[in-house]
C-alpha cells in the first residue's frame, strides 16, 4: 500500500504525492485517468534510461500512441540553457498541445530541468514529477520550484511551478548508487533536525550504509520527509517566511560547495557539513542542542574540508548567498531538536567560531 501527501496551497494546484513501491500501475490508471493517451512528453536522466529503458519506462511509454523523449546527460551541468533550448526545440517540433503531459523521471537535475520546460513551453503544460533519487523523493520533487543555473549563480533562472501529481517509487532506490543515497540522507537529517526529532531515532535503526533493500520503514520514513516538506510549503509556497527553515545548514553549505567547486561537492554532504557549524551557532547563542544527533551519522560522510580562505573570508562570502537580505547573515538555528528559527546575526564572531568548529572535524 502506498501513502498518500496532499499538497494544498493558496498558489498552486493542489495535487497529491504518492510514496510507495512498484508504482507503476497507479501511475498508469492515473495517466488514463486525467489525460487523452494520444502524445505524451517523457524527459529522462540518461542513467535511469539505461536501466529502466526496457521495464518500467516501456511499461508506462506504451500507454500513450507517441511519446517524445528526451534523454538528460547526467549532472549539473545539465541545468543549463542549452539543455532546456533542446529540451523546448524537441517538445515543439513535435507539436505537441498544452494538454499534452510531460512525465520527468530522474533525480533533482533532471527534475528541475524538466520542471521548467514544463512551467515554461506553452506556458506551461501538466508536470508529472516521478523522482529516481532519494534527494528529489524528499527535497527536490515537492514544493514547486524548477529551474536552471545562469553563469552569474546557480537557479537564477526559474518558475515556482507546481506538477500535477508526484509519484516517489522506492523501486528506484534500488540502482541509486550508495553515495547518493548518502546525499539524500543528509536532507533527511535535516528534517529531523528542524522539524520531527524521532526521524533521528528511525535513521539510527535502518541500515543506512549498506545497499537499499526496500523497507516498509525506509518507505515511511521518505513518506515522512515528503510529508514535513509539503507541510511547510502549503503554508509558504513563495518562500517568504516559514519556508526558510529548510535552508538549516544551507548558509553555510552553499559557501561550502562553492569554495570546493560546485563538481566536486555532495549536496547532502556539504549540508552535513553545514548543520554541524549551525548546531555550533545555536550553542554560542545560547541554546542546548546536542551534536550527538549528528556525529552519530557522521561515518556517511567521508570528504573532507580544509578550505584556503580564512574563516573571516568564509564569513565575507556568506554575505553573498541569494537568500541574504540587507547585507546581514541570517541563519537558521536550532532553539531545541525539531525547533528552528531564522536569526539574523550581527556579531560575526560566533559565526567564525562555527566555521573553525566545521573545519577542526572535516579537515
Ligand atoms: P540529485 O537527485 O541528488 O539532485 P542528480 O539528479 O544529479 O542529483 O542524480 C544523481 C545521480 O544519480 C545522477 O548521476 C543520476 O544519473 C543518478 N540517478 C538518479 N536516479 C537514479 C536511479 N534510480 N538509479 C541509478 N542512478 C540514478
Ligand atoms: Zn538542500
């Protein structure tokens, strides 16, 4: 049995999120369903294609008369503009109609990429969501946002866009290489953090560093995940309040990639990284948070951090995160496990103090 997550928001379409295993034929009744099954759209990471070519992806491309597919090279530079103009070119050459479905199957780049093809081609054709990798199941996939990266930054061209319906089938789960597993992982904690501290209770039981086998605990805990996402987003699909929270260890991830080069980073891992300076700057500021909720993962995590910058210059390039406002850095910090605020911090030096904090365990 799978689980269902409605999303409702004053915003956008309201539509629900299924997590479940082997989904392919409530996909298929909900294909048969809702569209005419004359065209359809499919845009597919490379990788999944390869694996899934012959079984799950033939098994939903013969329901329709013609499919238009497009494969999407694996990576981030995938999110670029030369790979949405082929995406659009391919999408209106085949003269496709706004009705038409476009069904993304892949992880957050080709989610995001896709996303805005959809968004945006006709201004905008119905987007099925099924994401591939346990990141875009519980982070990427839900809330609306597509997009690609400009030269300038990353995600600076994009459409709060929401899908029509989003399928995470932990089928998938199955090839997704152990490192992205671990990059997933690192949001998961996160919503432990922040929002259901017993998410840190369930991780600690799964046998997180060894292959996925599927689990009606692993299928919980991703319907969890999606669930404290949806939750947040309904009550802030713009992103001007509330919906900030998500960004806890972000602040200082984004430096964290950005110094290490965008390639050579883990999301999950920098984000790891980053709560481990923002559990630091809630102690400094007073509160009690015990970095035993994170060090017991600790072992996931195997790349180190021992940047040239200076940690007055790790601070300076915060400072240039598009989530800062007026020139001052707001964090997101803990005042208890499951309770997170924004604070916008004044005093540099405590947020130093996170950065040698970071840099003493990762160097
Ligand atoms: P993320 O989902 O973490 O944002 P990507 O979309 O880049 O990142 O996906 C991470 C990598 O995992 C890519 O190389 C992609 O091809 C691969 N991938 C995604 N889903 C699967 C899957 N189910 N099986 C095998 N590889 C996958
Ligand atoms: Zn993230």
């Amino acid at each position: 049995m799978s689980k269902r997550i409605q999303l409702n928001t004053n915003y956008s379409k309201d539509h629900q999120i299924v997590v479940g295993y082997k989904l392919e034929d409530e996909i298929i009744s909900f294909l048969s369903d809702n569209f005419s099954l004359k065209k359809a759209v499919f845009i597919v990471d490379e990788n999944v294609l390869g694996l899934y070519q012959n079984s799950y992806i033939s098994s939903l491309k013969v329901l329709f008369d013609e499919v238009v597919l497009c494969s999407v090279p694996e990576g981030e530079q995938s999110k670029s503009l030369s790979q949405y103009t082929d995406i659009v070119d391919t999408i209106l050459k085949s003269k496709v109609e706004r009705s038409t479905p476009v069904i993304v199957i892949g992880g957050g780049v080709t989610g995001d990429l896709g996303g805005f093809a959809a968004a945006s081609t006709l201004r905008g054709m119905p987007l099925i969501h099924i994401p591939t990798s346990l990141l875009a199941m519980v982070d990427s996939s839900i809330g609306g946002k597509t997009g690609i990266n400009h030269s300038v930054g990353k995600n600076l061209i994009g459409a709060f866009y929401s899908p029509v319906a989003v399928f995470a089938d932990l089928q998938f789960l199955e090839t997704l290489p152990q490192k992205e597993i671990a990059n997933g992982l690192g949001e998961v904690i996160k919503y432990g953090m922040i929002s259901t501290p017993s998410i840190i209770e369930d991780l600690e039981k799964l046998p997180i560093s060894k292959p996925f086998v599927y689990s009606k605990d692993w299928e919980h805990l991703v319907a969890i995940c999606a669930k404290i996402k949806a939750d947040i987003v309904a009550k802030d699909f713009k992103e001007s309040g509330l919906r900030e929270i998500l960004n806890f260890g972000h602040t200082f991830a984004h430096v964290i990639e950005r110094v290490c080069g965008y390639e050579n980073s883990s999301h999950g891992e920098a984000v790891f990284m980053g709560m481990w300076g923002a559990v630091k700057l809630s102690n400094l500021l007073g509160f009690n948070i015990d970095i035993a909720n994170l060090s017991v993962f600790r072992a996931l995590y195997t790349s180190k951090f021992d940047p040239e910058e200076s940690v007055a210059e790790l601070t300076e390039l915060m400072l240039h995160d598009k989530k800062v406002k007026d020139g001052s850095i707001k964090v997101i910090m803990l005042e208890k496990p499951g309770v997170a605020r924004s604070r916008i911090i004044q005093d540099v030096s405590v947020i130093q103090e996170s950065w040698k904090f970071i840099i003493e365990e990762f160097k």
